[in-house]
C-alpha cells in the first residue's frame, strides 16, 4: 500500500539514531522536580526530555498541569543540559505558546487524536512551521483514525513526523492500564513505513514493574525507540505516580535493553511473521475477555436456576460465525471446530463458576 506520508525529515536532526529515546515526568510539577529529572536523564544518556504541561485529565480536579509558566522551566533545561524539549498541545493556543517558547516539538495525546475536528485545528496551526510532531494513537484500536490524523499533519507541509503507541483503552481485566494491541501499530508501519513509530511502554504497563518487558518487547517489534516517564520522585508524582520510574532506575533499564531485531521493513517474512506474532497474542486476549464474559453469565445462570448449555442460544451463534466466515473466505468447518472448542470451554468455565460457589 502506498502512503501520502513519504518525504520525511530526521526528527530532531542528524544527530539522533535509532533507537530514540525520550524520557521525563509525566507532568511538569515544578522548577525543582522538572531540572532534577531532566539532569538525571542526560546523566543515563536520553537527549530528549518530555514532560506534561497542560494535562488534559479524566475528570475534574484532578492535576492539570501548571500551564505555560512550566514552558520556561522546560526552556531552563534545555539550555543548562543541552537537552531537546518537547510537551503535548491539545490546542492551537498551546501549540503557538509552546513554539514561542522554543520547545523543538510536541505530541499529540491519545484524546485529541481521536477527534478529527481537533487534529484538523492544531494541522491548521502548524502550516508553514518546522517543528517536530509526535502523534500518539488515538484512544480505541482504529488505524484509519491513527493514519488520518496523521495525515492531517502531514498535509500542512510538516516533514518531522512520528507516532507513538501508548495503548488502547480497554474495559476488561488486562496486566496493562491500556491494552497494547501490537498489531494495530504494526499496521500502521505497514501503511506508512517511512515513519519513525516509538512506544510508550509507560501509558501501556500504567505500572512501573511492566516498563522493562514492555520497552524490550516494543524494540523486539520493531519500534524505533521509546517514550518513558520518568520522575526524581515517583511516589510523590502529581500524576500517573504508579507507572513512571526514577533515572536511576532508566539508565540500567536502558543499558540492559537489547537489539536483537531486524529493523522494520529490511525482511518482509520477519514483519509477516510479527504480525502474526502480535495478532495471536490479541486473539488470547479476546479469548479471556469472552471467557470472563462467560463466567459472568455462568454466575447470572446459577442466581437464577438456569441450565449451563442453552441450545438453540449455541446454535444461533454457530450459524451465525459460518455465515459471516463464509463472507471472508473462510471455512464453515474450521469455523466449526474454532466455536466448538470455544463453546465447550465457556461451559467449562460457568461449571467451574457453579463449583467454586459450592465450596464458600
């Protein structure tokens, strides 16, 4: 597949190299926590420093950031460490608040990914300016939405491109804060391989003990590097203290990472079969989720004196997973065997329910 997104510029310059690192608090929180962090960044070899100021948050009253006073402490940085700087805009205003204060880039959140009316007003904002622009997946596992806000930058002549994979929102019970997908970024460096795509293995874990494996995992896909929170303080972070890691603790992750990968798009059988790798692990995941539903209407059916196996409800959805698989070219009878296996396990699963309630 051919992609619009083509003539792309080095994103900080050609000083940088593959794996990138990008490493800071999640949030700006003061003149003193933002410099220590960003010294102890420099010292475990990151040159770039991120760090919120405007947080967009879930609810109201929670820590939103100090504002654009957070922008010059950003700017201290920079000039004492020689750091490159960048913070997330959700708005036009941030955007050109953050350019007049000599940030060299930003990103884009989950959030304002996913709304096209958003992504359209700061590409708006953006024509003519050369700055670097990171844009983080939208908050559901829809790769158009992800391309197309993409493109929306691409199109106002931005040339210093990349993503960021931070996970998907999800409502069942995961290890991660967000569901990692790896195919959906996968499938984004399929449509538009010129295009650096990093991961943030901290917004994926939401859990400090998750950032190794993950941040291993990502540049065993793959990925062009990382984007980690790191804090002088964890535990006393204003926002997101469960999942951000001290500098000490980032420069040993960082000097025990390894490369034993074949960069993106230089072996087309070695995409393929991550691919596979990554879709696979997304169908065990969809198998947990249909068996924790299972449990769910296993224990609805005890409640209410119901038989485990309702029939005519199993055939219904065999008939139904046929049809459609005949629609794609798959066959009725591996269907079958797939739903069969499926359907003995989810009555395995509310017998288990049954049993579990008997022994309380």
């Amino acid at each position: 597949m051919s992609s619009v997104v083509t003539d792309l510029k080095p994103l900080f310059g050609e000083s940088l190299h593959e794996p990138l690192y990008i490493a800071g608090p999640c949030s700006a929180e003061s003149r003193e926590q933002l410099l220590a962090a960003a010294r102890g960044i420099a010292e475990a070899g990151v040159e770039i420093l991120r760090a919120g100021v405007w947080k967009p948050r879930t609810k109201p009253g929670s820590f939103e950031g100090i504002g654009s006073q957070a922008l010059e402490w950003l700017r201290e940085a920079k000039q004492e460490l020689g750091l490159r700087v960048i913070t997330e805009v959700a708005t036009p205003e941030h955007l050109e608040l953050a350019l007049k204060a000599d940030i060299d880039g930003v990103w884009i959140g989950a959030r304002t990914t996913t709304n096209p009316f958003a992504m359209q007003q700061i590409a708006d904002a953006l024509r003519g300016v050369d700055t670097t622009v990171i844009v983080k997946n939208p908050v559901i596992p829809d790769v158009d939405l992800w391309v197309g806000a993409i493109e929306r930058v691409y199109n106002s002549d931005v040339r210093r491109l990349a993503a960021v994979h931070r996970g998907f929102g999800t409502h069942q019970t995961t290890p991660y804060r967000n569901a990692p997908h790896w195919s959906v970024p996968i499938e984004l460096h399929r449509r538009i391989p010129a295009m650096p795509i990093l991961s943030d293995p901290s917004h994926i874990g939401g859990n400090r003990t998750l950032v190794a494996q993950l941040s291993q995992q990502a540049l065993d896909l793959g990925f062009s590097g990382l984007m980690i929170e790191c804090h002088p303080a964890p535990e006393r972070a204003l926002s997101d203290a469960q999942q951000q890691i001290t500098p000490a603790v980032l420069k040993e992750l960082l000097a025990t990472l390894a490369l034993r990968r074949t960069p993106a798009g230089k072996d087309a059988l070695s995409d393929y079969r991550l691919h596979i790798d990554t879709i696979d692990s997304r169908i065990i995941e969809l198998l947990a989720e249909r068996m924790d539903v299972a449990r769910a209407i296993g224990d609805y059916k005890r409640k209410h004196d119901m038989a485990v196996v309702q029939h005519d409800r199993y055939n219904e959805l065999l008939l139904a997973a046929e049809a459609k698989a005949e629609v794609m070219s798959i066959s009725k009878q591996f269907i079958h065997q797939i739903f069969s296996a499926i359907h003995e396990e989810s009555v395995r699963q509310q017998l288990e329910v049954r049993e579990e309630e008997k022994k309380k």
